[in-house]
C-alpha cells in the first residue's frame, strides 16, 4: 500500500513536472513568434518607407529628365506619384506633383494615360 501510495505520488510529480515544461515551452515558443512577428513588422514599415522613397525619387527624376517626352514621362511620373500616395497618402509633394501633370492632361484636353508598373522589373 505505501508503496502504491509512492508509485501514485511520483506519478503526480512526473505529470506536474512534464506539465510545467510543456508550459514552459509553449510560453518560449509564443515568446518567439512574438519577436518575430514584431521584426517582420519592423522589417515592413522599413520596407515600405524605403519603397515609398524610391518611388517618389524614380518620379522625380522621370519628370525632370531631358531625354523622356513628355508622353513618356507624364504616364510614368503619374503611376510613380500614385504608388508614392498609396503608401503615403499624406506625402504633399507627390500630391502636388500628381495634380500638376493632371492639370496637364487636363489642359490638353485629354485624360491621363495609364502605365502599368508591373512592367519594371
């Protein structure tokens, strides 16, 4: 009898243990997704403000270049600014130079023509 009573005890013990590090290993492992969800989060919004810079400055340099015409630029440009104000709705140069080649467009007579930035690779 006393040894049942020993034989139940470790039982209890056994499970309490493996119970706790199970526990254990569920809070670390949580933990872990925790930090690098946070990262990839981190990791995005840097991403997306490098992606908001690139797109603004390739727009910039597509409206101020010599070598573009117009018909080449203005699509280009309008598709970068978009992309830019997409990402950053509040970015009032891109705002600003979006409606700028609109009122072109406008101007002409004529609606903006699309360009598919797919296209750039």
């Amino acid at each position: 009898m006393f040894q049942n009573h020993i034989m139940i005890s470790a039982l209890v013990a056994f499970a309490v243990i493996t119970d706790s590090v199970t526990s254990q290993n569920r809070i670390e492992a949580a933990e872990s997704e925790l930090v690098a969800a946070k990262q990839g989060y981190l990791d995005a919004i840097k991403n997306k403000s490098d992606l908001e810079a690139a797109a603004f400055k390739y727009a910039e340099v597509v409206m101020t270049s010599p070598v573009l015409a117009p018909m080449e630029k203005y699509p280009l440009a309008l598709a970068l600014y978009r992309q830019t104000l997409a990402i950053n709705p509040d970015h009032k140069q891109a705002k600003d130079q979006s409606q700028l080649i609109i009122d072109i467009y406008a101007g002409l007579g004529k609606e903006p023509t699309d360009f598919d930035l797919s296209k750039i690779k």
